[in-house]
C-alpha cells in the first residue's frame, strides 16, 4: 500500500469513526465494522462490534457481525477449554464456556455448561450466576413469570455461594426492583455496601429505590404476574429504551387493514383479537361462519401459548396447523393476535403472505394515525 | 423407532424427538439434556387434546402437522396415526428443509407400526 493509499485509508477510518461517535446508528457502526474488516484490523472490527451490540441488542445484522468476529476471536479458546474440560476439568474452564457462548448467545449451550459444572462442582457459584444471567435475559425480552422466577433462584443460590458475588447480588437487586419487589432490591444492594461500600452504581441504585413507586404488598409471585399480563415491568431502568406501551390502536385501524387483503386468494376468514381472546376485527368470506372460527383459532391460539411457556421454549411468536380442514396459521405480534383460516387447497406459504400483508397494512395505517394525531 | 428417533436428532438445529399417544404416553423418547421428558410430554397431550377439541367446532377432529414457533424455539407435531411424532428445534433453524427430515421420520415409524 502506497503512502496515498495509507492516508486515504486513515482519513476514511477518522471519517467512520466519528460518525459511529457522533450519530450512533446501525449504519454507520456496520460501515466501520467492515471497513476494519476488510484493513483485516480485526481487533478493532471486534471492539466496534461489540460497542454497536451493546447500543442496538436488537439489531439482527449487527449481531451476525459481532457474533461471527467473536466466534473468530475466541474459536482457539473454547478448543482449549474444551480439551481443559475432558484432561482435567475446573469450574473456571465451566464458566469460561460458558460465558463464551451466552455472548454469542447460544443460551442452550451455555446453559449445558452450567448445569455439568453444577454436576461436578455444586458448591461453586460462577456457573449460578450465569445460569441466572441467562434466564434473566430471557425475562427482560419475554416477560415470562418462570424465567424471572428461576432466575432469582439460581442468582439467590449464587449468592448463598458467595455473599460477595457482586454480579449476582446486583442482577438480584435489578430485578427486584424492576419487579416491584423495592425493600428486597434495598437488602441486595445494602449487602454489596458491605464488602464495596463506595460503589457509585449501587448508591446510584439506592437512590432510583426511593423514588420507585411501591406496590401495595411485595409477593413476587404476584408482581410477576402482572409483569407478565402487561407484557411490562413494574420500573424499568433502562426507561429511554423501555417498549412503549402498544398505543390504543382503534378498530377502525384493524378493519381497514382487513379490508384491504380481503377476497384473496384461498382465504376463508381473517380473524384479530388481543391476547385475552377478545376479538378487534374479521373479516369472512361469503357463507363462511367467522364465529365459530373465532372460537376455534382462538382456542388453538390459547393452547399454544400456554404450551410455548410450559414447555420453556418462550413466548409464543407464530403457529402453523394443516388439516383436512385446511390450514390455520396465528401470529402474535405487539400484544394482538393475527388469525388466518385457509381453503384446504391453499398453500402454507401463500397464507404466511396474506398474513405478512396484514401485519404490514397495520402497522402502516397506525403509522398514521400517530401522524394525524400528531 | 428409537434409532429413527436418534437419526432425526443428529440433523442441524433438532434438540430431541419423541413419539407421544394423544394421552399423553410416551411411546418413546429421545430428548437432548435438560429437556424435561414429564413436562413436554404433557403438554403435548394437551396441546394434542386441545387443538382436536377446538377443530371438532369445525367439523374436523383431525389435524396432520402444528409448527409452533416461540422465542427461543420451534416445536412439531406430526401425526403418524397412532401417535404423534413431536420434534424440538433451536429457533433459528431453516423449518422448511429440516420439516423434510421430520416428514421422512414420520413415514418410517407409520411403516415400522404397519409391519409389526
């Protein structure tokens, strides 16, 4: 490379690098991600990654980024922990892994870790601690009781451990008092003063406790609850990026969606209810009876959701059922409930269209209608 | 059935499978670790249940396949006539081209039933 060549290259990078700074977007961050990338600077690629999946955890194609660079970093590791594991396992060796794989978030995999270390070394705390780490991540993007409820356990027993596992006692008092649960999260973070009494996060986090409100009486199992029926936390700490709750979408928004893939192709009936099973909008063909059908997607619908949570496999997103009937399909999306039935002779896939046409009707109209009340 | 069953398992993204009566009985099971056999057994049964019960205000009992997508997982019921053939897979499986392998499954245990 020629000394122009060089100083085209550093200009461009100065020129990323302060766009990724100064207007943090997916954009811009996967622009200087690949241009690393192809410098072949791959620790920087892999420092830009991760600050990008820090800011957008969301963000499908910066993940598949940061994971295959990580994956690239960190692949001798885990071959070496691995042969560590079968010649002369640790609990350290069980915990590096698995903290390898739950920031590539193979959960399962990180999850089979912890629970052979817990086999092998059950007074250590590390493997509790991630395992309640996992499963909180899964509360936070799921809402699910029973991710909540095992990830208290396994950090509580972390901390039984450990009094001074710092990173189980301060998930532990996160949690508490994003559920409600203020004078348990007060405990948790008065314990850490203990051992770290100048800890600025957690006199910062003793500080948010006072002004959080609090529910008339601390059961967990009944804050969860709630937490799970509103699909959102009681106080969430991270209140810039908390789910907004869905605005109050009119009928009128649904049915004109419906109105507009009405008559397609295979399509006997359209059916939209909220998560409760009350209905919002349908639509039927001529002759065909869009109430028992209500009846019946919506008891498919409220069978498959209790199944997805029972069988830990976590909130129910879609469902696809084929009959001599004809084809069913059900998507959840944003706390309301899209129902398709289809003639015995439609395709699976051309119902999934008429669905995804549905979803994309919905949210433009609401689009909207946020614009026109604006 | 069960190295059926254990085939089914080595393909990508399949965590375990298992044959289940529609009461709930398992016929035989090869799920991966830290998969509880006494949990999805029962709720697939009442999965199984459920869904026959809701299809009979339609006029039909009977359903061939259920893909039910969650968060952090896909679960399939096949029928296979005396049974159901139920497969876990991680959630970011290809569903189409491993359904092939599930489908291939199913027909080999319907054929080892009529044989025996």
């Amino acid at each position: 490379m020629g000394l122009f060549d060089t100083l085209r290259y550093k200009k461009d990078l100065e020129r990323l690098e302060k766009s990724a700074r100064e207007e943090p977007s997916t954009e811009n961050f996967l622009s200087l991600i690949k241009k690393y990338i192809s410098l072949g600077d791959q620790d920087n690629a892999l420092r830009v990654a991760k600050q990008a999946v820090d800011q957008f955890a969301d963000a499908d194609d910066v993940f598949e980024i940061y994971c295959k660079l990580r994956r690239q970093q960190a692949q001798e590791e885990i071959e070496t922990l691995k042969k560590n594991l079968k010649q002369r396992p640790t609990p350290s060796a069980f915990a590096q892994l698995a903290e390898i794989y739950k920031d590539l978030r193979e959960d399962e995999t990180a999850m089979k870790y912890c629970r052979q270390s817990i086999e092998t070394f059950p007074n250590d705390d590390r493997s509790y601690c991630i395992l309640g780490e996992l499963r909180l991540r899964r509360f936070y993007s799921d809402f699910l009781r029973k991710d909540a409820q095992l990830a208290i356990t396994h950090l509580e027993k972390a901390y039984e451990l450990n009094i001074r596992n710092y990173r189980s006692l301060i998930a532990l008092s996160k949690i508490y008092l994003q559920i409600g649960m203020v004078q348990k999260a007060r405990q948790r973070l008065k314990s850490i003063l203990l051992f770290a009494p100048e800890d600025e996060n957690v006199k910062k986090l003793l500080d948010i406790s006072a002004n959080v409100p609090k529910p008339p009486h601390e059961d967990v199992d009944a804050l969860l609850h709630q937490v799970e029926s509103q699909r959102r936390l009681h106080y969430s700490l991270d209140r810039e990026n908390a789910p907004v709750a869905l605005s109050i979408l009119s009928h009128e928004i649904f049915q004109e969606a419906l109105e507009s893939i009405k008559g397609a192709e295979g399509l006997l009936s359209l059916l939209i209810c909220d998560e409760d099973g009350n209905l919002i909008a349908r639509y039927a063909k001529e002759n065909i009876d869009a109430h028992t059908y209500f009846e019946v997607t919506v008891a498919i619908y409220q069978t498959v959701q209790d199944s997805s949570r029972q069988m830990d496999v976590g909130r129910f997103q879609k469902a696809e059922l084929e009959g001599p009937f004809g084809n069913i399909h059900i998507v959840s999306s944003d706390g309301v409930v899209y129902m398709a039935v289809g003639e015995f002779s439609v395709k699976s896939e051309i119902l999934r269209k008429h669905l995804q046409q549905l979803l994309k009707a919905v949210s433009i109209n609401a689009a909207k209608n946020t614009t026109k009340n604006r | 059935m069960r190295r059926i069953l254990q085939q089914l398992n080595r393909e990508v993204g399949v965590k375990g499978s298992m044959v289940v009566s529609p009461d709930g009985l398992v016929v035989m099971a090869e799920l991966g670790e830290g998969i509880d056999q006494e949990v999805v057994a029962a709720m697939a049964s009442s999965t199984i249940v459920s869904t026959k019960r809701a299809l009979s205000l339609c006029g039909s009992e009977k359903f061939d396949r259920l893909i039910l997508t969650a968060a952090h997982g896909k679960i399939v019921f096949v029928d296979i006539e005396l049974a159901y053939l139920l497969v876990l897979t991680d959630k970011n499986i290809n569903i189409d081209f491993t359904l092939l392998e599930i489908d291939g499954a199913a027909h080999r245990i319907r054929n080892t039933w009529k044989i025996e």
